[in-house]
C-alpha cells in the first residue's frame, strides 16, 4: 500500500536519509526503531507527507504523491493519515470531543456526523465519561486516547505514531500498545510506529531497525 523508493534527505550539508526503500502492506504493523537521530522521525514525516524528501519518491497505492502540490497534499493528508505523538498536541481550551472532531470538520463532515463518530470513537477507547472533559483534567493515558481518537476520526488509510508511549506510564504503555492492536483487528488499519519501547516494536509484525539513515 505504501512504498518508498531512494528517499534521500538532506537539512543542509547533514544527509539524515540515505536512500530508504520500503514496502508496507494494508493492515501491516510496522515498528522502527534505532539510536536517536538515525532518521526514523524524518522518515515517518516524509511518509505522513509533513516533510518532502530531498529525493525519492512516496506512492499510495501506486500514486506518487511526492508530486502534489501543498494543498493537494494537506487535503490528502486529512482524509488518509492519522497522527499521533509523543506529547499529544491536543488543543487546550477544547474538550476531548470537540478535539476529536476537528479533522473530520476540516474534511467537511456534518457536525452530527462528526459528533456521533467522535462520541463513538471515544466510547470504543473508553472514554465516554470524559467528553466534556478538556485535556488539562485528563490522565497522560486518557489525552493519548482522545489523540488515537482524533487520528482515527476520518478513517484513514494509515495511522503514524511517533514515540506514541514514550510519555506513559508503564500501565498506560501497554494498554495503548494493546489498543493498537485491537483497532487493526477491527478497522484494518495499517500502523507505522516510531518507538525506543522494545516491547512494543517486537510485538509488532515486522520491526524495522534504521543506522546512520539506512534501513538495516
């Protein structure tokens, strides 16, 4: 579903990504994993198309879309990948739906529509006595399932999570690697984490190991 072919990326004379061909398949879990600044976050930026390459190319489903322009690209982006991050990013002055439901509003989904997939989104993740809750009055683990929430809203092709527990408790660790695995069964999404939990990226079904800017 996703490939990558020479993806190469420079930030000035510093060559971070060094030619990474790579293969994902729908319903695929994919960890990558090595040092600090051997490029696995650039790498998952490119691919979430937050970050083009220097050189290569990006295909969904046989489209290259390192040859959008940045609107295409942004509207894309909304309706096929889903994001979540180490520290969240929720919006503070908003409640636990109303931050689920901002991409699927920005795709032009009715609010009732938004509402009633947020709400049963959030009641899946087990948070259905926390929608009027905003993100300050939430625990670690329940702002990072509001986050899963809102990259799952506008069902996208592929979820992409960077350092997804590295703020977690241990409990709250594995009961979102669980998760992760409970939503691949039951919407076939297909997962790409960026994680030093060792746990988590052998549990996944190919782990991926990036040095000094190539795939191992």
């Amino acid at each position: 579903m996703i490939k990558t072919k020479d993806i190469h990326k420079y930030f000035g004379d510093l060559e971070v990504l060094k030619g990474i061909d790579l293969t994902i398949k729908k319903g695929e879990i994919v960890s990558v994993v090595g040092a600090s600044g051997a490029g696995k976050s650039t790498l998952l930026h490119i691919i979430g198309t937050l970050d083009k390459p220097t050189r290569g190319s990006l295909l969904f489903d046989d489209t290259d879309i390192s040859k959008f322009n940045d609107d295409r690209l942004s509207e894309f982006r909304n309706r096929h990948i889903g994001f979540v991050f180490q520290f969240h990013h929720l919006l503070p002055e908003f409640t636990a739906l109303e931050n689920v439901c901002i991409p699927a509003f920005i795709a032009g989904m009715k609010k009732k529509e938004a509402v009633d997939k947020a709400t049963t989104l959030l009641d899946y993740l087990k948070l259905s006595d926390r929608l009027d809750h905003k993100p300050a009055t939430l625990s670690g683990g329940e702002q990072q399932r509001v986050a899963v929430a809102r990259a799952l809203v506008n069902d996208p092709t592929v979820v992409l999570a960077d350092e997804p527990s590295g703020n977690l408790d241990s409990a709250s660790a594995v009961e979102l690697h669980e998760l992760f695995f409970n939503l691949r069964e039951k919407f076939n999404q297909t997962f790409i984490i960026v994680t030093h939990n060792a746990e988590l990226a052998n549990m996944a079904d190919r782990k991926l190991t990036i040095k000094d800017g190539i795939i191992q």
